[in-house]
C-alpha cells in the first residue's frame, strides 16, 4: 500500500539550532516528493519538492530535502530555526503523472522554545 | 498573483442540513483537486477535476458528497445532509495542467452541531 510516515508527531527545537523532520513513503515506484507548511488557520504552503537529479534540494525559507532512495526517506531540515517557523509541517508524495493525488503524512507539528 | 481563495473560511451547520463549499483556482490552472483534512484522519483527497474530462471522484466518502465545476473554473463541493463526520477542514488545490505541485488555498473549516 502507498504510504507516508512521519514519525514525529510533535518536536520542540530551540531557536537558533538546527531541525530536522523525518519523512518516509511506501510506494511502487520512486515517486515526486513534497514538503508543505502549515501555520494555524491557513493552507498549506509548498516548501520543496524533489523530482529528479540532485538528491539535496533547497526550498523556501532556508530549508533543504534530502532524498535517500536506499532508505525511502525525505528528511527536511534547515540549519537555523526562527520561532516564525512554528508551525505543521506536511510529507507528501505523488505519481509521476500529473492529476494524481498526493499522498500525505499525517504532519510533524514543530514548536520553537526561546 | 492570487492564489486559491476558497470560501466560507467557516461554516456551522447544523446536522441533516446540505452545505455547498466554494473554490476559485489560480487563474491558468486546469487541474482542481479537493481534500479534506480531519483529526486523526490527515489529508485525505476527495475528487479531481482536469480541463473538460471526467472528474476522478474515487475519493469521495459517499453519495452525499459531490462537486461540480463550472467553466473549468470555479468549483463546488456539495454535502447532503450532514453528519457530525463531516466536521473537518476541506482544501482546494490547483495545478497547471501537465504539472505536479499542487497549490493549497486556506481552506473552509466545517463544523456540523
């Protein structure tokens, strides 16, 4: 079955240090890979996305994906957190096909401490 | 430019009662794609919509959930007779018609009393 996990369902980082969310997919085939952010009260907002080539791709807001085809992964991190980056953060992944659905975790809701 | 406005931002509806849901796309973008996102459940996709074809409706939960769209434009998300399951937040998203990423609007808040 076509799966994501994220297995931090809640993490507390410190402003200034570094973060990482954990993302991992069950699918048939190597897929597209997307992170989304969600502040309370709003849609969801597109981070990055991973289609092919480089397996480090860099977003908004100074984050960056790793994909690891090996472990099925697609970790999100960023060096530096700001408190504006409190906030749910969202792996999905698709089809390689437009006019699919995405498939996504059940979220990581990221809090920043003083 | 503007992006995927979606409205009411809230709806309180009372149990049995029907809702309709309003989606605006970003202007150029073929391909609507609607979810609902409750909790314990995450995001859950309902139906899409791409240019004049047949909407992929595998998604929806039941009979009493359907969605039209007018123009190839707007859209709307009808549920019949509510249930307190309904209570949820549903998206709307669009993309340009060969392409991948999807972008969110705000999306409505329901709640069923």
């Amino acid at each position: 079955a076509q799966s994501v996990t994220q297995p931090d369902i809640h993490i507390t980082v410190s402003e200034g240090a570094s973060l990482e969310l954990r993302c991992n997919y069950s699918y048939g085939a190597t897929p597209y890979l997307f992170w989304y952010v969600q502040s309370p009260g709003q849609g969801l907002q597109l981070l990055l996305k991973y289609f092919s080539g480089d397996t480090l791709v860099q977003g908004i807001k100074g984050f960056e994906a790793e994909f690891k085809r090996s472990q099925s992964s697609f970790n999100l991190r960023k060096p530096s957190v700001h408190w504006s980056d409190a906030a749910e953060y969202f792996c999905a992944v698709g089809a390689r096909q437009a006019g699919t659905a995405l498939i996504f975790g059940k979220g990581t809701t990221l809090s920043v401490s003083s | 430019g503007a992006g995927v406005s979606q409205s009411p931002s809230n709806k309180v509806t009372e149990k049995g009662k029907d809702v309709e849901l309003r989606c605006d796309p970003i202007s150029g973008h073929t391909a609507l794609y609607w979810y609902r996102q409750s909790l314990g459940q995450g995001l859950e996709f309902l139906i899409y919509f791409q240019g004049n074809s047949a909407p992929d409706k595998s998604g929806l939960p039941s009979d009493r959930f359907s969605a039209e769209r007018t123009g190839g434009s707007v859209s709307t998300l009808t549920i019949q007779r509510t249930q307190q399951e309904d209570s949820a937040v549903y998206l709307c998203a669009s993309s340009l018609a060969q392409r991948v990423e999807q972008y969110f609007g705000p999306g409505t808040r329901l709640t069923v009393t």
